[in-house]
C-alpha cells in the first residue's frame, strides 16, 4: 500500500497520533490520503467503529467509505468507520440526547417546503405580507443567524434595517412554531448540537469518547458551529487530522472561515504539518501560473504546487471585442476540436467554460445551441428560465402579442400594482363567458360592476401603459424602448423590495440587463431588427432537444458552470471567460471594500481545474443597459502575466523559496524517522 503513495502522502497517512494538519493543493490526492490514512489506523488495530470522518456532502462520504472498504479487503469487519457528512453526524448525536433539549426522541426534519409553509405563517402572525417580506428571502436571513449561532433575541438586538427588524420578529414566531411542533430544520442541526454540548458537559463528554480519532475533509469550508463541534469532540483525545487548501477556501459568502485551517497550529501547538504539493493534474505550465497567481495572497500557508505532468501547451490570455466575439470564437474552436481527425479530435464532454457570474453563459449558450453542440449547465438554471428574465420576456411577449394570455397573467400584477387574485379572476370569468382572450376584456373593465373602482382604475392604467408602448415598436430603437419599460414599471425598485440583500439586488438585476444587452446584440447584428425577429431568434435557439434534465444525464456534453460550482472538478480543456473587473473579481468586493483575497483564490480554482489546455478570455468592451460600454481586464490577469512589476517581483521570490521549501521538505520526507512514543492503550505506534 505505501508503494502508491509520494513521500509526503506516506507522512500524512503514517502520523497516527495527535493533531495534524494535511495542507492538500489542488490535485494532490486528498481523498486517497484520507482512505489510506483509515485503512492504516486499522491495519494497526484502532477498532474501526472508533474511527470518524467528516466531509461536506453525502457523495463525497459515499466514495470516502467505498474507498476506504476496497484497501481494508480481507480486513473487512462487521463494524466500520463512521463516515458521514456534518449533518448526519449532529442527526445521530441528537437522536440520542433532544429531549434534554426540550425535543422528542423522534424529532421530524422539516425540509425546504415545510420550512417556507412555517414562515408564511410566521409572516402572517406578525402581519407582514410576502410583498414585503417574502418566506424563502425570511429563511435565507434565519439560516444566516442560525450559522453565526444568533438565537431571536440577539437577532433583534442587532437588526438595523426595517427588513432586518421584521426578520427578527418573524424568527422568533418561527422558532416558536418549530419548537411547538418538536420540529428541526437543517441549520438547527447544527446549532442545537452546540448548544447541548454547551449546556450539558456530560453529554459532550459521551460524545467525544466515542471515538479515538476523528478527521476532518475540506476544513477550510467549516463555518464557526462546525468548528466548535470539531473542537468538542477532539479535545480530549486529539488525534485530529484535518485534511484542506486554504488556497480553495471560496465559501466565506456562505459562512465559512478561512482563519480556522489558518490558525490550526495556534488550536493545537503540537500539530505535525504535512503539505501535499505534487499535483497529479495539470501540465506544468498549468501550474507555473497557478503558483504565480496565488502567490499574490500574503494570509495564507507557505507552499507551492508541483507538476507530475510535465511540459504542456502555454495558457493563452485571448482579448475579444466584445461578449458575442467571445462566445461565438470559443464555441468556434470547440465545434473544430470535436469535429477535428483522430488524434485532435476531442470530445464535448472534455471542454468546460467557467465563469464568475450567472448571467455571463446567456450569449454562449445560444452559440452552442446554433452549433448543435451540446452541453449542460452546472449550478443554475438556464438563463431564461430564471424568474426575472422571464418577467421581462414576458412583458415582451405581451407588447408583441396581447392575446399571449399565459405571459399577462404573468406581468399583470408584477411588479405589483394593486391588481389583486380576486379581480384577476373576474376578469378571466368575463373572457371565458365571452370566450375571448383577456386582453380583450382588460378595455371594458371600467364597466364592470362586480369590480372595485380602485381596481378598475389600476386595470385601466396598466392596459394604457401596455398600448403606449406598443405605439412605439414602429418608431423608436428597441433596446432603448425596453429600457425605459423596466425603468418606468421600477422592476429594480421590485428586486430591492423582496430581495434578502443588497448582493441578491445585483445579481438578479443583472439578470435583467442581460436581456437589455441580448436584445443589443441582435439589434447589431440585424439589418432591420423588431421586437418580433427577437423573440422568434430566442425561441428557436430554445427549441433544441437540449433541455436540462436531459443535459445533466448526457456526459458527452460541454460543461458551462460557475467558478464555485468547479470546485472539485477538472476537465481536459479549460476556458476561463470574462476575466474582467467588476466580473472576477467581482464588483461587489471592490464597491463593499472587502478582501480581494478569496476572489484571487476563486481565480486559482477555475486555473487548477485544466488538465491539458487552459484559455483565458477578456473583453475589450462589454453591453451595458444596450449599450457597448468599456472594459478592463482583470488584475489577476496582470499578476499571471508578469506585468505587476513590484508585485510580481515579490510574488515570482516568494514561489522560488516555496520552491525550495518544498525540495527540502521533500528531502527530509525520504529520511527515516524514528517511532513516536505510544500516547495510549489505543493509539499505535508509527510505523
């Protein structure tokens, strides 16, 4: 079994005992480390029941104990390693030990709609409508308290905007009505697991001497309770390993802390430090601009990665006139390298674009659609399924075509304008009696009886505003006449009304200028372009048999996903598109003043997923609101191209000594070392 690991692999698979820190870049082979690293323990007869690990998703546990179950062979027990993800482990913990929580034995787990239904009726207690405050935005803040271990009552003491105070009214109804019905949601599955092991020492103790070694996969991804149930239930034995790369650390938005894989020597001063640096993945070439990337980060652990494949084609930085430039030459070489004779050829499912933002694969979905090139969107829906974008298009559908009965139903009260469900229904009564479409019956609304007078009005005032626009299809430039349409029904005013954040504004809003620049595009392209030509264009790009439940079963597919949703992954051929400033890194980390650090780090990930062959793509201006509109490349762009001279100068020092860092600790690796003294009756010598 030695014989398939690299000297340093061996270290971190033969440190038995006590704390240990595995710093595993990009490639480097974590998940074997962590399977040896188990079949060693019991090799040296840890019972394996004794033995727990943790990682972040179910998948990944299925293949740690897969794996793990195929080294031990003829060493199979009956009782084996616990292996599991974060919540399941607080499931078992709480089973065993609610009720002094005030909790059944039997607990239910409310799931996403439970969970919305309580908070309908949470926002009802508190007279709150869902204009105002709509459930899934009310759950997304509780979520957020919940992971900073914030009960109701500090929420309250901390909220500072209205939508904060009426969030904080409503957690408290919430968490009452969970309580009343015994009831837990995923977040509580943490939180009241700190909570008894706060309150209840005897418990944490029981806990804890369950086990005589616990390790921890992805460590930087922990947020504050799962650090502090790690904590609790290795400190009595700590034999604690934690196995991550705080170079890939890209979830602070979701509450993870980088600081806790920073800060393990400071946790546990006797830990052992193993770097894992030898990358099974990328060509050399690859990795020499990885290196030189993250470099740049100061708050971060001294080491370098080193390619196993050597050689390989330079990374390419490749500068577009604008966004359809860009999709339309990157699917260009795609359709030529899958069209390509053997030994070019490559398939589909060997290309991956990756971008920062999920409004940036609009304009290279259609191209691949018009190259019958098929593929699949990781980590989001299709841009035009998104909800924002099919208000727009629906408002479009309807100046093109009134009688389109499904997309007004659709606008007619969005964004709201007082025109209530029950009128709503009258008037459909009235199109059905009549058997016409409902746009005609909206023009006699005034008369009818069985109508509010406010409601008529509002009726009236909506039908005006449809026609008057329609007016204007024949004289005035669609981009600009689309514009003035989002801007005169405040559909921004909208998404900050209901949106959980400032950042879900942007994001969605974005959304919305992303049809203004479609709408842009074909303009340009089109001599005589109409309202009519577009939606026409949209749908027949749409009618491909390429839809999504289909895409994610078929892996002879380009891949289009999201820098966050590659993590983990690696595909032969890489294009890394919209490398731009305000898209990576992204706007809101330069407006919010915030650490530029992580958005380097996304940047390394999307780098270290290419195998063979990595592109990166800028454009020269990019559409905004219609409109070309300047831009410029990102600084990560610079750093890797050597063109920051001071910066650079230090970051190209700092990874010579990581360099030879690593050849000395690669050396001293290949020493032998002497046996560490055996801490207990169940923890073994090294080997």
């Amino acid at each position: 079994m030695a014989a398939d690991l690299n000297p340093a692999q061996r270290e971190a698979v033969n440190t038995l005992s006590g704390p240990l820190l595995v710093l595993a870049g990009a490639g480097s082979g974590k998940t074997r480390v962590i399977t040896y690293r188990i079949a060693e323990l019991i090799r040296h007869r840890i019972r394996p029941e004794r033995i727990l690990a943790v990682t972040f998703t179910n998948k990944a546990a299925r293949e740690m104990k897969e794996r793990a179950m195929v080294l031990l062979g003829k060493r199979r027990r009956k009782a084996t390693p616990e292996i599991s993800t974060f919540h399941a482990l607080c499931v078992r913990v709480l089973r065993r030990h609610a009720q002094r929580l005030g909790y059944p034995e039997r607990f239910p787990i409310y799931d996403r709609g439970d969970q919305e239904s309580v908070a309908r009726s949470a926002l009802r207690e508190i007279r709150v409508s869902s204009e105002k405050l709509r459930p899934g935005d009310l759950l997304s803040q509780i979520s957020a308290w919940k992971s900073h271990s914030v009960l109701p009552e500090a929420a309250g003491e901390s909220a500072t905007t209205d939508k904060q105070i009426l969030s904080a009214l409503a957690y408290a109804k919430y968490r009452t009505a969970l309580r009343a019905s015994g009831a837990m949601d995923f977040d509580d599955l943490l939180l009241l697991t700190e909570q008894l092991f706060t309150e209840h020492p005897a418990v944490r103790q029981q806990e804890a001497g369950r086990f005589d070694h616990l390790l921890i996969d992805e460590y930087q991804d922990t947020n504050g309770l799962q650090y502090r149930i790690v904590r609790a239930l290795a400190e009595g034995h700590r034999n604690l390993c934690v196995v991550g790369d705080d170079d890939q650390s890209i979830y602070g938005w979701r509450g993870a802390e980088v600081e806790h894989i920073l800060n393990f020597k400071n946790d546990w001063p006797e830990a052992t430090v193993v770097r894992l640096e030898a990358n099974y993945r990328s060509r050399e070439a690859i990795l020499n601009l990885a290196n030189v990337l993250i470099a740049h980060n100061s708050a971060r652990h001294d080491k370098v990665l080193r390619p196993y494949r050597k050689g390989g084609e330079p990374p390419r930085f490749v500068r577009f006139e604008d966004e359809n430039a860009e999709a339309t030459a990157v699917v260009r070489e795609i359709h030529q390298r899958v069209n390509a004779p053997p030994p070019d050829r490559a398939g589909p499912q060997d290309f991956a674009i990756l971008f920062r933002t999920n409004e940036q694969p609009r304009a290279f979905e259609m191209e691949l659609r018009r190259a019958n090139i098929p593929y699949v969107l990781v980590g989001g829906q299709s841009f035009y399924d998104r909800k924002e974008v099919r208000d727009i298009m629906a408002y479009l559908k309807v100046l093109a075509h009134p009688g389109d009965e499904v997309s007004l139903l659709r606008i007619i009260n969005t964004p709201s304008r007082g025109i209530g469900s029950s009128t709503i229904q009258t008037l459909l009564g009235h199109a059905v009696d009549r058997g016409e479409p409902l746009w005609n019956v909206l023009d006699e609304a005034a008369r009818h009886g069985d109508i509010s007078a406010a409601a008529r009005q509002r009726v009236e005032a909506f039908r005006q505003m449809i026609r008057r626009y329609r007016e204007r299809l024949t004289h005035m430039p669609l981009v600009d006449l689309v514009s003035d349409l989002i801007q005169e029904i405040d559909y921004k005013g909208e998404l900050e009304r209901l949106a959980s954040s400032p950042a879900d504004v942007d994001v969605k809003f974005a959304a919305v200028e992303e049809v203004v620049n479609a709408i842009g595009s074909y303009a340009a392209r089109t001599e005589e372009p109409t309202l009519f030509g577009f939606l026409e264009e949209t749908a027949l790009a749409g009618r491909e048999d390429l839809k999504d439940d289909n895409e994610k079963k078929q892996p002879n597919a380009v891949t289009l996903m999201t820098l966050h949703s590659a993590k983990g992954l690696e595909f032969p051929h890489v294009y890394m598109v919209g490398m731009e400033e305000g898209l990576l890194p992204h706007s809101r980390s330069l407006i919010e003043n915030r650490s530029i650090d992580e958005e380097r780090r996304l940047c390394y990930v999307g780098v270290t997923r290419a195998r063979d062959t990595l592109t990166l793509t800028f454009c020269k201006g990019r559409m905004k609101w219609g409109k070309l509109r300047p831009s410029i490349p990102s600084r990560f762009l610079m750093e890797m191209r050597g063109e920051t001279d001071r910066a650079q100068r230090a970051a190209q020092a700092g990874h010579q000594a990581a360099l030879a860092a690593a050849a000395a600790r690669e050396k001293a690796a290949k020493k032998p070392k002497k046996a560490k003294k055996r801490r207990s009756g169940t923890t073994p010598r090294r080997r």
